[in-house]
C-alpha cells in the first residue's frame, strides 16, 4: 500500500492527485487520462489467473477512472507487508489511507467514526468469552507463537477487525488474514477497512447499498438489525419494491430518487434534500444501545476521542427525524420517537439499573467465597445477566428503534422479563444462600447485603407485582381496560 499519505481534501486533494498520477497525464479532474504502463502490465497477467478479480474491477467505476491495480496496491519499499511481485513492490492490505488518495473527504469521515475503532473490541467483555470460556490457545501461528483462539479468530475479529500481524519473513500473519472486519488496524497504522461494506475489486454502490451488506456483521442473538430490518414494514417495502429502488444512481437521494423503502444507508449514510452523504453511521443515531444501559452516542464517541463527541444526541436525533421526513409527516416521526424514547427508559428503570447493581453485589459474594478460585463466566448467573443486558436487552432496544414489534415483545422484553424472574431471581437467591452458609464473615455479610438488596429490588414499583403486591388502583384500571375490551367484543 502506498503510506505516504493522510489526509487530503478540496484543493490539497486535488494537488495530490496531480502528483500521484503525473507519470500517466492528467484530465482537468486529475485522473489519469489512460490507464498506467504499471497496471497494465499487471492486467496482462490477471485478465487471465484471476479473471474474477479482472472482471469485477471492469465492471467498477475504477476502470472508467484509469484507476488499476498498482493505483491501489502499491508499497514503498519500506512499507510493513510489502513485498516483491513481478517487478513491482505492492502490498495485499489497501488501507483506508490508501483509499484516501482519491477518496479524502469519505475516507475522514470514515475513520473518525464508532465503526472504525471496532477492533478494539480485543479489551472487551465479548473477546474474553471468546478467548477462554469458548476458546483456548489452540491456533498457534508465528505471530502468536503461545497460541490464540480460533473462536476469537474466526468469530469476533471477522466483523470487528484486528491488528493485522506479518512475520520476519514479511507474510501476513494467517491468524490476522484475511480480515475485512470494519475497526481493522492496519500495518500503516490506521483503522478500518473500506472493503468492509464495498467489496472488492467492483465497489458497486448497489452492493453496498443492500440491507444484506450490513447483515454480515449486524445480525444474530445480541444485534438483529437485519432480522429486525426484515420484519419491519422498512424491510417488507424494500424486498417487495427493489426494482424501484435505483440503486445504481450516483445521486440516490431518499425522496427523489426512489421513495419506496429506505434501507440501512438511507437511514445512516445517503443524501437526503438537506444533508450530504456521510461515512460516519453514527451522527444520526441519539443512542448507543450496545452497552447495558443505554448510552448517549456522543458520550461512546467521548470515550474513543473521536471529534465527533462534540454533535449531541439531540442534534443526531434531529439529522435522523430530516430522514424520516423524506417519507413521513411530522407527527408520525415525532410520535414514534416518543414510543421509542419510552421503551428505552423502561428497559433502563426497570431491568438495567437494578440488574446491574444486584450482579455487581453478587459477583463480590462469589469472589468472597471463592477467593483466587473466582473466575467470571464459569457460573450459570454470569451467563444469565450477560444475556439479559446483552441480547434481550438489545433486542429490545433495537427492535423498538427499527419498528419491529416481534423482536421488540418476543425477543426483546418478554425474554427479560421471564430471565429475570424465571433465573436471574432464583441464582440470586442461590448466591445469597452460599455466601451465608459459607462460614466465611467477609462472605456472609456481603450475602446480607445482596438480600437486602433484592429485597428492596422485588418491593420497588417494577417488581412489587411479583410478590402479589401489585398497586390495587394499578390493577383496578388494568382490569377495567380488560372488561371494556371484553365488552366491546361480545
């Protein structure tokens, strides 16, 4: 890859693009005017062994460009992963650097957003299950000669990405590639992958435009987008109206260009009639509904340094509502926000508070008991709370946010709701019954105070029901609610 490069953009670009492609003659856009002796010589060799790779790359707007392989694959000599082919030094990884040479405004964007820093996830809750209690250090490569997990290899840093590796011999690391997952810390020492969500060698706009493309990463128990995508009437429009979405148009604004259904671009990404396409997805999302409890999005961006932390939730809230607004009236947009905002703040009263601290007193129980011998993830609560915040809780969240009422009743709250008094209440019970048979007085006193807790937990407004002590005018006008509906049916 070419690793000479940062940041460009207006004139600076322009400039750049002058001097990266000066050998091969310049249009007034500063693209070249034919393709380069070096990608041609390149093509005289994978027009016929990869005669895949050639096709999709004549098929993509790069060949109309004079934009060919060595434009994107080539490396200086000192370059991490670079290598000697055929009399060309290039490198396999195309960086978000990389694409930044042409692309500097979309590749900015990219970069400074949530999606780039998904790699990290390596310090995160997730890549310990994925580390020890689902995997070992099996897979042993040079660049991990102790051994590293094949469940981390082959599941989490897919879609997150991870810091690619090379040997002594300058060879990627097989444990590290191939990876195309969207936070990738690349050997320049930048974050991400375009080719995540553009595939290579076409880049089609209609490609990564579809639902699907999200779905390779945005699916599943703990984050259902797509499913949910599915459900909604979104997600029923586009499947039944995708001849009239025009998703070839390089314009493609929502309202103008096709109304029939929006997809996951329109909603994060595209152009509508008052805001310009973006490469950082977060800035019309209010809430981050990935941790327990939700989260402002800005205050996410906060903890990764991105500028971004700077435009409020509210501010994002009003960039999605300008979407919506291609398609809705005002008080459809406004009246669904409010649905929203309520299911947010139930799950968070309701279940996340209160679960959170009552794991957090019975996770110091347990430790108390069991001393250096604790280990998270190897009792039955563990599992039991990590998914009730983790998938039910999300899908909640999430199947309310894309107006999916199955994932959000179904899957989302009526699977909290049966975890927490069917499980979560009774390990809670178990764990407060050891710690005060346990002999131990550190271990006794904390499982008082975890019965105190649960006590004062079950007793709240939200739980008291669950004692047969619902509020009697509560359960008067419930009742009511159910004879008027039983009257109007007879």
């Amino acid at each position: 890859m070419v690793k000479r490069v940062l940041m460009f953009s207006g004139a600076g670009l322009f400039l750049l693009l002058l001097i990266s492609f000066g050998a091969y003659g310049e249009t007034k856009s500063g693209l070249p005017k034919e393709l380069s002796n070096e990608s041609k010589k390149c093509v005289e060799c994978h027009s016929s062994t990869t005669v895949n790779i050639y096709q999709q790359w004549g098929n993509s707007k790069h060949f109309r460009a004079n934009v060919g392989c060595y434009e994107c694959h080539e490396a200086k000599k000192d370059a991490k992963g670079g290598f000697e082919h055929n009399g060309f030094f290039i490198s396999v990884i195309v960086s978000p650097l990389d694409c930044a040479r042409c692309h500097g405004k979309e590749a900015e964007e990219f970069m400074s957003s949530h999606h780039s820093k998904a790699g990290r996830i390596t310090g995160s809750l997730d890549n310990v299950l994925a580390d020890v209690a689902e995997g070992n250090n099996g897979m042993k490569t040079k660049a991990f000669p102790k051994g590293v997990s094949a469940a981390a290899v082959n599941g989490c840093w897919q879609c997150h990405g991870t810091e690619v590796k090379v040997d002594a011999n300058g060879k990627l690391d097989p444990a590290t590639w191939p990876n195309t997952g969207i936070g990738r810390i690349n050997l320049d020492g930048s974050e991400g992958s375009c080719s995540a969500c553009h595939q290579r060698h076409e880049f089609s706009v209609a490609q990564a435009r579809q639902p699907d493309n999200c779905g390779k990463c945005h699916m599943g128990p703990d984050h259902p987008q797509i499913e949910i995508y599915n459900e909604s009437k979104h997600g029923i429009n586009f499947r039944a109206n995708k001849a009239k979405m025009n998703l070839d148009s390089a314009k493609w604004v929502v309202g103008e260009d096709y109304s029939a259904a929006p997809t996951c671009a329109t909603c994060h990404m595209s152009a509508t009639k008052d805001m310009p396409v973006t490469h950082n997805v977060g800035l019309r999302i209010k809430w981050n509904n990935r941790p327990a409890h939700p989260t402002l999005a800005n205050e996410t961006d906060k903890q990764l340094n991105l500028e971004s932390t700077k435009i409020t939730g509210d501010v994002r809230m009003a960039n999605m509502k300008k979407v919506c607004a291609a398609c809705h009236n005002v008080n459809f947009v406004d009246g669904f926000y409010i649905q929203y905002e309520a299911e947010m703040e139930l799950y968070n009263e309701k279940w996340a508070i209160p679960g959170e601290k009552l794991f957090g007193k019975a996770t110091e129980v347990l430790k108390a008991i069991e001393g250096k011998g604790y280990a998270g993830f190897a009792h039955k609560i563990d599992y039991t709370w990590f998914e009730i915040w983790h998938h039910e809780g999300r899908r909640a969240r999430h199947g309310a946010s894309m107006m999916a009422p199955d994932y959000t009743q179904w899957h989302g709250n009526y699977e909290i709701a049966k975890h927490f008094y069917g499980e979560y209440v009774p390990e809670l019970k178990e764990v407060i019954e050891q710690g005060k048979k346990s002999g131990k007085p550190e271990a006794q006193k904390l499982a008082g105070e975890l019965d105190a807790l649960l006590t004062e937990v079950l007793n709240s407004t939200n739980h008291k029901w669950s004692l047969g002590k619902e509020d009697p005018d509560v359960m008067a006008e419930r009742m009511k609610r159910k004879e008027d509906f039983d009257k109007r049916y007879k």
